[in-house]
C-alpha cells in the first residue's frame, strides 16, 4: 500500500481513465486506467484495479492486474494477489509467491564494464606451500581464482589429496 503521507494521485474504485495520464507524484490505482503513463514517482496498482497500458514509471507495485508494456527505472514488484500480462522492462524485478506472471521480461539496467583481459592462476608457476597448499604466481595480474585466496599476487588453493583425506 502506497503511504498516504505523500501527495498520490488516487485513482478510485469506481472511477475509468483513457488517455495520457502524467504524473510526479506517486499514482494509486483502485480503478481503471487505459491508454499511456508517464510516473516519476512509484505506481500503485492495488488490488481490484486495472491499468492496461504502456507505462514509464520510477517504481511500480502491482497488486491488482497490470495489462501491457510497464517499463521501470527501478523496480517492479508483483505481490501476491498481483497478475502481469505483457512485457516488463526494469532492472530489478520482484515476484511475490502467488503472484500471476504472463509477459516477457527484459531486465535492463546500466551495462557493466567488459572485464578486463586477466591471467589465470594456471598461467603462473605453481609452487608447494609449507602448509600443504599449491600457490600459484602470475606475474602482473590481480585477479583472483575461482576458489583461491589472494594475497597480493600469490594464489593459494587446498591440494586435492588433502581433501579427500
């Protein structure tokens, strides 16, 4: 439920919207609301209202039944009594148990730097420990293996007949 200490745009039970509805404040729907939404703020869908449409919205919650693209900067929630059908766009995406999920989902977000070319632990010259560890060092690199310590530029992991022992 929306917090009602906010300014919300409420959208009553018995009322139906057609058109573009643009909104900065947080926008609760009991009703029915047809045609585009441009939210800067969080879209309530509560249980017992409708949106079909093509939304951009900050932040949506859906409790009730949501019919077309929604597309979110943040997050997109569908709680347990929620239904989503069409196509979902957002880089956070949270599904209650209960909800109902019919629509493609393209979880978009910021795009993370390509990793940079990196050595392997298996590049490097692998050397007995004291404490029965195989260390491997990899000259210029910092990255680590899968499974191994680092310290500095020496890996370390567990020899496997230590392991089943």
């Amino acid at each position: 439920m929306s917090d009602k200490t906010k300014p919300q745009t409420v959208i009553g039970p018995e009322t139906t919207i057609s058109g573009k509805v643009t909104a900065a404040d947080d926008v609760v729907v009991f009703g029915r609301v047809e045609g585009e939404l441009d939210v800067q703020a969080v879209l309530f869908v509560e249980e017992g209202g409708m949106v079909k449409a093509e939304a951009d919205v900050r932040h949506a919650v859906i409790s009730g039944h949501y019919d077309g693209t929604l597309r979110a900067v943040e997050c997109i929630e569908v709680t347990p009594t929620g239904m989503v059908t069409g196509k979902l766009i957002s880089p956070r995406l949270v599904v209650a148990d209960g909800a109902k999920l019919q629509a493609s989902l393209e979880m978009s977000g910021e795009k993370k730097a390509p990793k940079e070319e990196r050595s392997t632990p298996k590049e490097g010259r692998r050397e007995a420990t004291d404490s029965g560890r195989y260390s491997y060092r990899v000259p210029g690199t910092k990255a680590q293996a899968k499974g191994a310590e680092r310290k500095e530029e020496l890996f370390t992991e567990t020899d496997p007949k230590e392991v089943e022992e």
